[in-house]
C-alpha cells in the first residue's frame, strides 16, 4: 500500500488547488469528490439505488442524481445526508483503494472533504494535510464559483465540522487566504517530506 496523505479543509478552502500543485511535483492523486460525480452520473453505480431509497424524483431524464435537488434535501435533513452517505461512502471507499493501488506515484493524496467527520478515512491515512482559510474568504470563493447566497454558503459550513476542531486534528496546515503565489512556497517542503516518509515506509 502506498504512503497516503489525506488532504481536507472546508468548502472553499482551495483543496483542488492545493492538490493539483502537488500532483504537478509528482504525487499520485485520488479525489473522492470526483469519484462520488462518477459514481452519480447517468446509470453508473449508485444512481438506482438512490432512485428507490429517495425517489426517481432524484434521478434525471438522462439517468444521473440529480444534485440540486439532493444538495436541498439533505442540508435540511440529517438523516437523509445518512442515508445518501451509506449508499455512496462505501462505493467511494472501493473505488479509491483500487486507484490507490493502481497507482505508481511515491505516495498519493487522497483528497476527502469530509475526512475527520467520517472516522473510517482517518485510519485509512498516515498523514491528514488540512487546507486552511480565513471563513469570509470561504464564503466570498463559494459564492462567486457556485452562484450560492451568502446564506447557502454558511449553512454548508454549518453542516461541515468547526475550522478550530478540523485544524485541531492537522499533522500538517497549509494556508491558502490569498494566491498560487503564497501557496507555492508551502508546498515544496511537505512533498518532501512526504517523499522521505513513504520512503520509511
């Protein structure tokens, strides 16, 4: 098994971003956020059965979740976000062990939004990168790339779990309040030490 960075931050935070420069140094790289859009794409495999749990009034004409609809149900709905997550956490979880396999790179990133709320990642991990932001750059980013109110974007980051606890539970913090410019500088000295700690591994 590969040498595993889990990588985590709030909504906004710029965890593609920050993934994506360590991918271009080398490291091998699995996005469950992407996974999970696969997986609810017409017919693939979590679709039906989200389908006869929540309705085909969640499934578009083409045969995909339909997200908006969803998104609205189960920020409002503890118990349906649940539900969704039993049908999709572990097909997600499948799926990320056999890219991880596959995959030849000196460690891998496994960016996991929800990874410190859902306790099954942080043993999966050796190491959790959290991505931190200041919450009204947060807010300001989501906005502008989702087209979401002000008011949408904190009752997302209502639901997700508090800045303080998130970074309570770093091994390693990079902040990302401004630009690639201050970012960059981050990066380099944590893929190294990634490098040296999946050597020892």
């Amino acid at each position: 098994m590969a040498y595993l960075v889990g990588l985590t931050g709030g909504i906004g935070s710029g965890k593609t971003t920050v993934a994506n420069l360590f991918a271009k140094l080398g490291a091998g790289l699995v996005d469950t956020d992407e996974i999970a859009q696969t997986l609810t794409g017409p017919h693939r495999e979590a679709v039906a059965e989200i389908g006869r749990r929540f309705g085909a009034e969640y499934v578009t004409a083409d045969g995909a979740l339909d997200r908006n609809r969803m998104r609205q149900r189960v920020f409002s709905n503890v118990q349906a976000r649940g539900e969704l997550e039993t049908i999709l956490h572990p097909l997600i979880r499948q799926e990320s062990r056999r890219l991880i396999a596959a995959n030849p790179a000196p460690y891998v990133m496994v960016v996991v939004p929800l990874l410190l709320e859902s306790g099954n990642y942080r043993e999966f991990v050796h190491r959790i990168l959290v991505v931190d932001c200041d919450p009204e750059v947060q807010v300001a980013r989501v906005m502008q790339r989702n087209g979401l109110t002000r008011e949408e974007v904190l009752a997302i980051m209502v639901a997700q779990l508090p800045r303080a606890e998130r970074l309570r539970n770093a091994d390693d913090i990079v902040h990302n309040d401004t630009d690639l410019e201050a970012l960059q500088p981050q990066i380099l000295p944590l893929h190294k030490k990634y490098l040296k700690f999946a050597r020892q591994e």
